[in-house]
C-alpha cells in the first residue's frame, strides 16, 4: 500500500470541492487499512474515510491529515430458503452492486438504483429513495472497530438506522465498514408505494429491469448530472416529524405533502416542497452556487466553485428558512473541517 502526499481531494468527490490531503492512501484490502491506520498513529495524523465522494464537502485547504480511500471489493452470493445473501465489499460502487442483483433477480434494492457512491458510503448513511431503505434488506456488516483495532460483524439491529442516518455515523471514525450484507428475494417483492412509482405502474406487475430503468429514468429529471456539474444530491435533510408536529404544519402550509417513512413511525415533510411552495427559493442563485431548477434540496456549484462559497449558500438557505418558517435546518452532507 501506497502512501501518497498532496494528493488533490476534488476529483474524488462529486462536488469536484477539496484541497489536497496531507496523506493519501487507497486500500483494497483489511490488511491494506490496518498498515493504514498504523501510519495514521505513528505520524499521528488525523483519518478521514472516503467512499465515493458523493455526500461529502470537503475543505478548499485539504485535509490535513490521512485520507482513506476504501476500495475493497468483491461480491459473494450465498443461498438461503428462498432468499439470498449478497455480501459486498465497502468499496464496491453502488449502483453497479445494484445493477448485479438485478440481472441475478433479485429483490430489494432496485428502488436504490442510480444512487451514487460506494456500498460502504451507503450503509454509513442509510440511503434511501423512492419509498425504500437500506436498513430493510441489510442484515449484518463487517466493520473494523478503529478503538479495539479488530474486525468485528455487527447486526442490522445494532446498526441504530434512522432517516439518513446509523451508528457510523453517530461515531464518526469509530468503525469504518468493510462489507455489507443484504438479504435479497428470489420472490417478486414489489415496492411501488412511492407516488412517481405507482403512477408509472398503474396495470402491470413490472419485472425488476423495468423497475430500474423507470428509477433511472426518474431520478434522471430531478438530478444534475454530476459529469458536467458539482453536488451532492439533497444537500439537507428532510424534516422528520411526528403527527402533531405534521399537523401544525400542513395547517400553516395548506397542501404541503407529508410522507411515512421506512426507518421509523414519523412523519417526512419535504424540504425541497418548503423551498420551492413556501420561500420560492427553486433555482435560485448566489454567486456560484444554486438550488436546482427540478428539485430545490439540490444544491448545485458551478465549476471551481469554493467549499467556503457553497458553506455560505447553506448558512443563506438556513437563515431563509428559519426567518419564515422558525425551522432549523441540517445539512444531510458530511461537511470536514480542515
Ligand atoms: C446526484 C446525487 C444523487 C443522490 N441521491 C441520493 C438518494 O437518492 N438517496 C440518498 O440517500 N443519497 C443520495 N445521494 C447522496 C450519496 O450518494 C449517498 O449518501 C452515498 O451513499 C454516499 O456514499 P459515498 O461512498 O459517496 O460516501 P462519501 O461521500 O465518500 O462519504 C460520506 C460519509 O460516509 C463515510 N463513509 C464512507 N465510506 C465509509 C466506510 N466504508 N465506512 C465508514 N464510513 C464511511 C465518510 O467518512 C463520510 O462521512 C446522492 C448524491 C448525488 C451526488
């Protein structure tokens, strides 16, 4: 394993944002990120983990300190009853692993499709779209556990999954993931719920290739494409809410959407329909930076745009948002401090 210096950050992250990193390493293998985080101790310099780079905004002074790349791959499948486990390595790209059980007919993930990153970015985050979860198909994932220095398999219900968020992200550089595994059906398990599904879908039982593809299409309106432009998908989280909460709000705002979610009992008021309906902030620009034109929770920069320019258009839509609504607003993006 190769430790680089002054490597550039922004072509790893789909923001195209970052200065170099002190100390660059990509591992492929457990034994890769052991001598890593070895190297880390003895120079005792700071680790940041790096999946695909796709919800993350990282610094225009880099990072300084080790940047690990994960890219540990490989899949495996194992069959069970009538049920199959995938298990992935971290590193793998989600949407090809996706891609995979697809083309094995495999049930579970197909409403994930076209989701950047790496497997071990998704876990980390607990993606979810169009009416799925992650945390409904993983059962268990291997981590390393940076604090005892050993590996170590953790159940889904140790995971403590909410909405967009788990334990690894609750402990930030505590375990660093290094495969996942889903349980997939062999048995059709449609998830249509989801209003843009369904509509799509009113009469047939679609095959999972159709699935996708109508995922794909879908997602292919309501994202920039991240070849020509900088973001990272839904910049801040949706609200999560209980029922009363909901109320007081679908009050104030008459027809404002609200949405069950698959991670717990509450409620999911969308942000991206506050921005646009309530403050008519789609597409509106500051400087470089700008919420989409199809989606208001996508915040887009222009080409070398700053990290500092794209923190200070977030501080502008928070600030937005409290004044008229007296909501407080996360950024659903990891944001490094130098
Ligand atoms: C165009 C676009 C559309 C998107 N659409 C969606 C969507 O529909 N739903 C959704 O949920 N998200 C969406 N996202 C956000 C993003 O793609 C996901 O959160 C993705 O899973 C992040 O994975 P990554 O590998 O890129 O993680 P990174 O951005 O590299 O890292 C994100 C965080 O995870 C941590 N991390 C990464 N790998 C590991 C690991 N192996 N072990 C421990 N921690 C790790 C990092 O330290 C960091 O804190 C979108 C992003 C873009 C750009």
């Amino acid at each position: 394993m190769n430790i680089q210096e002054g490597v550039a950050l922004a072509p790893f992250t789909t923001f195209h944002i970052g200065g170099p990193a002190k100390y660059f390493a990509e591992v492929t293998t457990v034994p890769e990120l052991y001598q890593a985080l070895d190297f880390a101790r003895d120079t005792q310099a700071r680790v940041l983990v790096l999946g695909g780079g796709s919800n993350i905004l990282l610094p225009d002074q880099g990072f300084d300190g080790l940047v690990i790349k994960i890219a540990i791959d490989g899949i495996e499948r194992v069959e069970e009853d009538d049920t199959t486990l995938m298990v992935s390595g971290a590193g793998e790209d989600w949407d090809a692993y996706v891609a995979q059980t697809i083309e094995q007919n495999l049930w579970g993930l197909e409403n994930l499709s076209g989701i950047p990153g790496t497997v071990g970015g998704a876990v980390a985050q607990n993606i979810g779209a169009y009416g799925a979860a992650l945390s409904q198909t993983l059962e268990w994932v291997e981590v390393l556990d940076t604090h005892e220095q050993i590996t170590k398999t953790i159940q889904i219900s140790d995971c403590k999954f909410g909405y967009r968020d788990s334990i690894f992200k609750q402990l930030p550089g505590h375990y660093i993931v290094l495969y996942a595994a889903f349980r997939l059906s062999r048995m059709p398990k449609r998830n249509l719920s989801y209003k843009d599904l369904s509509e799509r879908f009113q009469t047939s039982d679609p095959a999972l290739p159709e699935i996708r593809k109508a995922v794909l299409e879908i997602r292919r309106l309501k994202f920039p494409d991240i070849s020509i432009e900088g973001t990272a998908g839904s910049f801040f989280k949706n609200l999560i809410v209980n029922e009363v909460e909901a109320k007081k709000l679908q009050e104030k705002y008459p027809g404002m959407p609200v949405f069950s979610i698959p991670e717990s009992l509450e409620i999911k008021i969308p942000l991206g329909w506050i921005l646009d309906h309530v403050l008519k902030l789609r597409g509106y620009k500051n400087g470089n930076v700008r919420l989409f034109e199809k989606q208001a929770l996508v915040v887009v920069a222009d080409k070398n745009t700053s990290s500092q320019e794209v923190q200070d258009f977030m501080y502008d839509i928070q600030k937005k948002v409290f004044d008229e609504c007296a909501i407080n607003i996360e950024p659903e993006v990891h944001i490094v401090v130098r």
